[in-house]
C-alpha cells in the first residue's frame, strides 16, 4: 500500500477554550465560535501532560518543546498567557479533503456564518487526488466535530513523521493509503 503521508492524534486534555470568564466571538444566530485563534487570558489546562493535547472545544494545546520543532516545519503556535510553556497550536496550509468521496456528512447549517453544526465521515481519511502529504504540518480543508469542536485534521508528509517518531514519542501517527493506488 502507497502512502501518502500520516494524520496526527493525540488525547484529550480535560479542559476546555471557550468556557471561560472571557466572552469570546460567537455567532449570534447558532453561537458557534466565530475565531478559533481567540484565546482566554484565564483558560485552565487541567491535564498538561503530552507534547500535543486537544481541549474539548477544538483547541489543539501544544508544549513549548513541541512548538519549537513545529514552527520550523509549517506551524504556529499562540502562547497561552495563563498556561506558561503551552501554546495553541495552529496549522495555516490547508489540503483539499475528499468529502464526496469520502460521504462526509454536514449537517445544520448556519443561516447566518455558514458554520455546520455536524461534520462526521473523517476516517479513513480521503485526500484530493493522489498527490502525496507535504514534509510539514497542515491541515485538511475540512473540519470536523459537532458544534465548537469542530477541528482539521492535521497531516504530516513520511520524512516528517520519521522525524516526529524520534523527536516526540507520544504522538500517535496513523498512516493515509493512497485511496487510488492498485492493491
């Protein structure tokens, strides 16, 4: 099986963005998050203890370490002002998801922002074409969740999951076959 790159997973870290003190940008009509790049001055991590974590609105929480690597391979990481050493990790370079290949699903549409209140049919995760995965970090074009924790999901090209594998251990890649290569 040819392989077109790897997907990113990593656990949850009990806490959440968006329930904070802070108001932060919502729609008016569904009140989805408006800007997932806000980020609460008072958020709570409550378990910091993996390189990458995800809250459970749809944050991804990275280490200080972890950023260092990642920003010189297509990331960017938003320090978190309450949560010394972690950041918000962000990928900007999105690749085109196969949504009708794959029978995504997008249900609940906002009238208002255009935001879907459910997208399901992620896995297995079906790319554009069969070009492979880039040697950085991206992002499918896609999000997926329910409400607030709708997320990409983050891609790594071979070489650099090799190097994910010897820098950062508790990351768990999962490989993308090339839908379309003969068996």
């Amino acid at each position: 099986m040819m392989l077109l790159g790897y997907s990113i997973s990593y656990p949850d870290n009990e806490s959440y963005m968006l329930r904070g003190p802070s108001p932060h940008p919502k729609c008016e009509e569904c009140g989805f998050v408006l800007d997932h790049e806000w980020i609460d001055p008072q958020f709570r991590l409550i378990q910091p203890y993996a390189d990458l974590s995800a809250t459970y609105d749809g944050y991804t929480i990275a280490t200080e370490r972890f950023c260092d690597f990642a920003s010189k391979h297509g990331g960017r990481c938003i320090e978190l002002p309450s949560a010394p050493g972690f950041s918000s990790f962000r990928v900007d370079e999105r690749i085109a998801f196969d949504s009708v290949r794959r029978k995504t699903r997008f249900a609940k549409r906002c009238s208002i922002c255009g935001q879907f209140g459910d997208v399901t049919g992620s896995t297995p995760i079906f790319i554009q074409g069969d070009q492979s995965i880039p040697d950085r970090f991206v992002g499918t074009d896609v999000e997926f969740g329910s409400g607030d924790e709708k997320h990409p999901i983050i891609l790594v090209g071979v070489g650099l999951a090799e190097e994910l594998r010897k820098t950062h251990k508790s990351i768990d890649l999962r490989p993308v076959p090339n839908p379309l290569a003969p068996l």
